[in-house]
C-alpha cells in the first residue's frame, strides 16, 4: 500500500515534493479552491466540527481515519490507487499493449474533455447542496450531507491534478474554469444539465445521491478501465469513496419509506392527503420525485449512438465498467440492438454498431443496477401489506438526448400525443405544491439523538458510534 503523508500542505501519494514545477502550480492553484469552498460550500458551518472520514491510504481496507475536523481544514490531496504491475489495455485498437503513462499526443483533447467534464461535476453537487445544513433532519444526516461535500472536493482535486500534471497549460487554464462556472449559474453554468438543478429539500438530496451519483459510479467505473494508467488509478480509489455517497441516498430512501409506512399504520391509512396531514411523505410523491431524478440522470450518459463513444473505445480512452466481463474487447465487428422511434408515431428496433452504442451499454447497466434498491424498497412495502409498488420510468421518457429527445410518451414508455404530455406531467413529475411540501417538513433537528418527524432513524451509526452522537459540533 502506498502510503499517504498528511502533513505536507497538498497531501498525495504522486511523489508530488519530486515535481517542483507541478507541485508550485498546485499551490498557486489551492486558495483559489478554498476561496471557492468559503463561498460555494456548505453554508455557516466553516467553525463546525464534523466527524469525518479523511484518505490515509488507498487500499480496499483501514484506507481512512476518522475524527472531529473543520471542513475548511480537511486534508484534501491527490490519491491514487496502487499500479498494477503489467497491467494491458483491456479493451479498443491497442488491446494487449502495455497501458500509457502518459497521455499520446493524438488523444490529448478527448482526454482533456473527458477529465473537465467528470471534474465539473464535482464541485457542482457541492453547490447544488450548498444550503441543506440548514434543514438537516439529524446530526447524522448533517455528517453524511458533509462527509460528500468534502470527497466531492477532493474528487475536484483528483481531476485536477491530472490536467496539471498531464496537460501543461491547457490543463491548468481549465482547472481555473472549474472554479468559475457554477451550478445553475444563468452565464456560466456547469456543462452537465442535471448538475444545474436546486436541490432544495433532503427527499432530493436522497434521490440526487442515489440516481446521479451512481451514474458517477458507473462513469467512474468505465474510466477506471482507461489505458492512461494514472486516470485508471484515480478513478479506482474515487470509487472507494463514492460508494459512501450512493449509500445515502439508498438507506436514506429507505428510512423515509419506513416512517411513511409507520404513519400509514398508525392512522389506518394509505391516503396521500392524510399522510402528508401527518407530517410523513406519501408514496405517491416519492415515485414523482424518483421520476425526475431517475430521468435526469439517465441523459447523462448521452446518446444511444455516438460517435464519440466508439473513438473513446476504440482509442483506449473510455471502456465498459467491468471490461473484464466480456469476451469481445474489440467489438469492431459487433452490433447492439435497440428501440428507437419509427418516424411514424411507432416503435422500430435497430441494431447499431457496438462501438458506437457504448453509452447505451452503460446506461443498460445502471438502470439493472438501479433497479436492485427499487426492488428493495418494494419488499418494504409488501412486508407492510400495501399494494402500492415503486416502478423505474421508461428509459424512454422525458429525454433531452438520443433517439427519443422530445418524443412524448409515458412514464411506462408508451407513446402519447404532445396534448396528453403536457397534461400528464404535473401527476408524473414533482408538483409545485409537492415541492411546497416537502420543503414544509425541511425542519432542522440538531440535538444529539433525534431526528425530524418525516424520516427513520439509520439502523446504526458511523463507524460503530450511537446513533446519539454528536457528529457534528456546532459552533
């Protein structure tokens, strides 16, 4: 295991100290990212103490320590996985050959694309949740909500080393960009659209870190498998630490369900109106919430066929998340069939050439993977003798890519006319007045040991504390 020095001002395992030129541009680079974390961060919580998790090394097990820090004083650097002796390139034209240490000249902009645009995605789920401390539901809640703001951080800086330390000055100009644009910013927004949505209550933050950051997962993942060694060993250990993020957001699901469920019982009811008349979230309202960020996610992974996928396969850029899976790792000569709109108000299957529906590949994954807490939140609801079922919406519907960009359809992907759309939406996405009221119930708990009405308490705590500790410190 490489081990991490967290003392030195840029803690890292790259041997930064050997690297003056880099290691200055990387200081230069620093305040500004922590003028950002001041500004853009969570807000009015810079003299909390939060329990954190902080990187003391990047193997599978004792990778981290845990302890009461002030967020603008955690210990973010630059960690990467450990190299794996002889590792190949495990996919595209260069199959077989060892992987590249540096970046091939003619790749040098679609890398340079791919690495800004899983950058900007980091910093702006820190903005997008940069008021939820005020309305925390718990101090465990609060914990968590901080734990990935600050790993969303150091993911900034994991790409961010990479374009310094790869890129020269094209990589460092954009490093300074990421810190410009900003999430819903009207001039300068950032460069994916569902990094530009509010997330305004804790029902979207669950959602958000379930659906989004598990495409983060799977994005992660498929660069995890890349022929540039030192973007594959980032993303290996960034993976490490997003599965923290995804677990929120499942058990944090869960337990909304679970109090849902115990009001349903307690008043002998499955009556929205009368749920939400005693402070829980009906189960309607979920699967509109489940809707949005379900679908929006699901655009992230761009169009059924692209070109620019095939040439990231084909060049040893981008892979398939668990390359090693398959068979066929060229796939020069494969097709992928798939359902696409018929020009005529049908539906047709089409079979495109695999390389080029490498994002469709991906998004298939997700979805099954998706559909694994979906399943398990459904047991919840059966266990408590209720029909209602939570269902994912069709990969068809609300698309803004692809094949079925604008084509109107239910969320149970049948096709419907633009009149039955447009009526549609407000019982399929959340409402204004569900937006109301869900943020009515966003009201802050931060006594040790309790929690807000509308949610269960976890199962257990961090690290083997109570469930009444104090993760959080106020000032």
């Amino acid at each position: 295991m490489t081990a991490i020095n967290l003392t030195e001002r840029i803690p890292n395992n790259v041997n930064l100290a050997g690297d003056r030129t880099l290691q200055r541009a990387l200081e230069h680079w620093q305040p500004r990212f922590l003028n950002w974390w001041h500004e853009m961060g969570p807000e009015d919580f810079s003299a909390a103490d939060v329990y954190l998790r902080t990187a003391v090394g990047v193997d599978a097990q004792g990778w981290a320590s845990y302890g009461h820090v002030k967020m603008p004083d955690y210990r973010w650097g630059i960690f990467l996985a450990d190299q794996i002796a002889d590792r190949t390139i495990g996919f595209g034209d260069s199959f077989g050959a060892p992987v590249w240490q540096q970046v091939p000249g003619e790749f040098r902009s679609q890398f340079r694309r791919i690495i800004v645009t899983q950058g900007d995605t980091e910093p702006a789920s820190v903005e997008q949740q940069h008021l939820l401390g005020h309305t925390c539901p718990s101090l465990y809640d609060l914990r968590n909500l901080f734990q990935i703001n600050v790993e969303e951080g150091r993911h900034l800086w994991a790409m961010v080393y990479l374009l310094h330390a790869y890129f020269g000055r094209d990589g460092r100009e954009e490093a300074e960009e990421m810190l410009t644009r900003h999430s819903g910013d009207v001039d300068k927004p950032r460069i994916l659209d569902t990094f530009n949505e509010p997330i305004e209550d804790w029902l979207s933050l669950f959602m958000f870190t379930y659906f989004t950051d598990r495409d983060g997962k799977f994005q992660l993942k498929s660069l995890a498998e890349s022929a540039f060694d030192p973007l594959a060993r980032t993303c290996r250990f960034m993976l490490t630490e997003e599965a923290h993020h995804m677990f929120v957001g499942d058990t944090g699901i869960a337990r909304v369900i679970r109090r849902t469920l115990e009001v349903m019982k307690e008043h002998g009811t499955a009556d929205p109106a009368a749920i939400r008349r005693a402070g829980a979230v009906d189960l309607p309202t979920m699967q509109r919430y489940m809707n949005f960020w379900f679908t929006s996610s699901l655009d992230l992974f761009g169009s059924e066929v692209s070109s620019n996928a095939a040439t990231t396969f084909a060049n040893g850029i981008k892979g398939r998340p668990d390359e090693s899976q398959y068979q066929d790792h060229n796939c020069s000569n494969a097709t992928f069939e798939m359902e696409v709109p018929d020009g005529q108000g049908g539906v047709k299957k089409d079979a495109a050439p695999l390389r080029n529906a490498m994002n469709e590949v991906m998004r298939d994954a997700y979805i099954k993977d998706c559909e694994i807490g979906v399943k398990r939140w459904n047991m919840q609801i059966q266990r408590a003798g209720h029909e209602f079922r939570f269902s994912l919406p069709s990969p068809r519907f609300r698309r803004s890519i692809g094949a079925w960009l604008q084509v109107p359809t239910d969320p149970a992907g049948n096709l419907i006319s633009a009149a039955a759309y447009s009526e549609g939406m407000p019982n399929w996405l959340p409402s204004a007045k569900d937006k109301a009221f869900i943020k009515s119930l966003m009201q802050r708990v931060v006594a040790p040991g309790k929690i807000a009405a509308w949610i269960a308490p976890p199962d257990r705590g961090i690290n083997n504390l109570g469930l009444d500790y104090e993760y959080v410190k106020l000032a």
